[in-house]
C-alpha cells in the first residue's frame, strides 16, 4: 500500500520523535510553531500503550512471519539472504514486544513465552516453513483468545468502498490492479521487499484478510509499507477485503454464484468471521471436496472473494451470526456481561 492522503497522527509523531529542533518550523520570532495537530501528537506520545494493543501489534507480526517465512527458506537453505535477515529480525522483535507486552500485564497473561523462544529457535536453524507457520498461528492464536481481539469485521465489507479506499491510499505502489506495479514503487525508500502482487496465487494463497487487516493497521517495520491508522477500523477492513478480489474475475465470480447453491457450500464459508480467519489455501481445502474439480473450486472461491462482497453490501444475517459468535467466544472466556450485550445486539 501506499502512504495514506494527508498526515496520520503516526507519521507526526515520527516528525516529533525524529525531527531535530532545527528542522521543525520556526516563525519569525524564532519560537517553534506548534498546531493543534502536532500538540495532540505531541501528547499521544506519553500516553501508555494498552495491552491490548501491544498485543494486537504481536499478533499482526506473528502473522506476517508465519506467511512470509517460506519465501526466505526451504530444504533447511537460505532463498534469500535479505528475506532471512528480516525473519531475524522480526524473531527478535516478537520478544521485543512480548517482553513490553509482559511488563504491561506484570506477567504472561497469554503464556506463550517458552512457545515465543521455541518460534525464534525455529528461525534461527532454519527450519521447515511448515514448522514456523504452526509455530507462530498457536502463538497468535492464544494471544487473540487472552485479549479477546476480534480477528473479524461486524458485516462484510463492500467491494465498492474498498476499491475506492484501494484506489486512494494503496494503488500508487501496489498498481490499480493489484500487481504491486504502482508508479510508486521507483520511489519507495527502502527499495525492497517490492509491493506485494495481490493476483499472484502463491503471493496472496497463504494470507488471509485478518493478515492484511493488521499490516495496514500497524506497517511493516523497516520498510516502506506504512501504518493506515488513520483509517478506521472499518476502512481498514474493506481494503484489506477488496485485495483478495483482485485476482479473481467478474465471469469467475458468477460462475461461482450458480455453483454456490447447487454444491451445499456451508453457510458457515459465507460469514465475514470464515472469509476474514481464513486464507485462500485454506478455503479451497473445504470447497475442493464440494466441487466438481479444481476449475469449480477456483469459480466458488471466487464468488466468496468477490461476488459475494458484490450482492451482499449489507447482510443482517452475517452481522448477526458474527455477533453471536462474539457472545458465545465472551461467554466461554467468562465475560457473561458482555456476552450478553452481544446476544442483545444480534
């Protein structure tokens, strides 16, 4: 993606935090010009962290180190030095984080440490990408159920909003069509990893929208995909929904569309909690059994992708079965008050 239309309070606060006072503005009686904007930047600074918001930023590098692992390794051998080296450092930076994340909470809340220090074991002798992906998902897995985050949007997202919201902030290094070919791109600093192809299988397969959700919610440190955090929590969700559309095309989704019925795909496919959890490789192991064949598994995948986000712009029966799933997830974790409140809204 590229770097959002105006100034994020993140990217003030980088100003801030980075900036030497000889290169922040002056007016002409020499006393520094501080706006409104750049005050309330100012503060954000000193405001704590929550835990849950650390632990939304582990969850989002685990992820991006669970997906991105095999492409720097294979067979026990380096592919690329420089996708090693930044699994090194995210390895790393996990224990960065989970250690702040401890020292918020006074303790491991999730209890995950040993499998932390185990993920990085894995890195480091480089083992099988398989073994890292699984590592990391338990990981991630029991750092969303400690914290309660909701790895879902309320309803699903609509396609147009997300292509509008594609078009402004991410087309200018990832291309209008998604192949990470955007006039940016010569610019970006630094120049590598390239913007992600989104209509590339073997790219985006292993992905899911909950993984891109949280790249554009929180960037990838050290390079030049930025944070989107200026967006809203729904924004993010649209664009990170539209991306896996990309690749799929207008007759592949209606082909997809008469084929939905006619084959019994579970409602529980069509829900934004399935479709946002679950990356392509994942839903055509559950549509390749329902359908005639792989070219059919392709067509109803991409009627979940995208049809679906087409002729379902608003489904009250998806928000509702979301929430349910929230109360009962609340419930189970014994926060019956909230588990109730949910019920209710559904």
């Amino acid at each position: 993606m590229g770097r959002p239309i105006g100034i994020s309070f993140f990217d003030l606060r980088l100003r801030a935090v980075f900036f030497a006072p000889s290169q922040l503005a002056f007016t002409n009686n020499r006393r520094p010009r501080i706006t409104v904007l750049t005050l309330l930047a100012l503060l954000s600074i000193a405001q704590p962290v929550s835990a849950q918001d650390q632990a939304k930023r582990l969850v989002a590098l685990l992820d991006y180190l669970g997906s991105d692992y095999k492409n720097a390794v294979q067979d026990g051998k380096i592919l690329s030095q420089d996708e090693y080296g930044e699994m090194q450092e995210f390895a790393r930076r996990t224990q960065e984080l989970f250690h702040q994340l401890k020292e918020i909470d006074k303790g491991d809340k999730a209890g995950v440490e040993p499998a932390l220090k185990s993920l990085a074991t894995l890195v480091a002798n480089k083992a099988e990408p398989k073994a890292v992906a699984e590592s990391a998902k338990s990981v991630r897995d029991r750092i969303v159920a400690a914290y309660s985050i909701v790895p879902y949007p309320r309803r699903l997202p609509s396609l147009a909003s997300g292509k509008k919201l594609y078009d402004d902030n991410c087309a200018q290094c990832h291309g209008p069509t998604g192949k990470g070919d955007g006039p940016g791109r010569e610019s970006m600093n630094p120049k590598t990893p390239l913007p992600a192809n989104f209509t590339d299988p073997e790219r985006i397969g292993g992905l899911s929208p909950f993984k891109v959700f949280n790249t554009a919610s929180f960037g990838i440190e050290g390079t030049a995909m930025a944070s989107f955090a200026a967006l809203s929590e729904e924004q993010r969700w649209q664009v990170a929904f539209y991306v896996f559309s990309l690749r799929f095309s207008e007759d592949a989704a209606k082909a997809g569309a008469a084929l939905i019925q006619s084959k019994n795909v579970p409602d529980e496919l069509r829900t934004a909690a399935t479709l946002a959890t679950h990356s392509d490789e994942q839903l055509l192991e559950q549509l390749k059994p329902l359908a005639g064949g792989e070219s059919e598994a392709l067509n109803l995948l991409a009627y979940l992708r995208r049809g679906l986000l087409e002729t379902k712009l608003y489904d009250p029966l998806s928000i509702a079965r979301g929430w349910l799933r929230e109360a009962v997830e609340l419930y189970g974790k014994g926060d019956k008050e909230k588990a109730y409140q949910k019920a209710v809204e559904a």
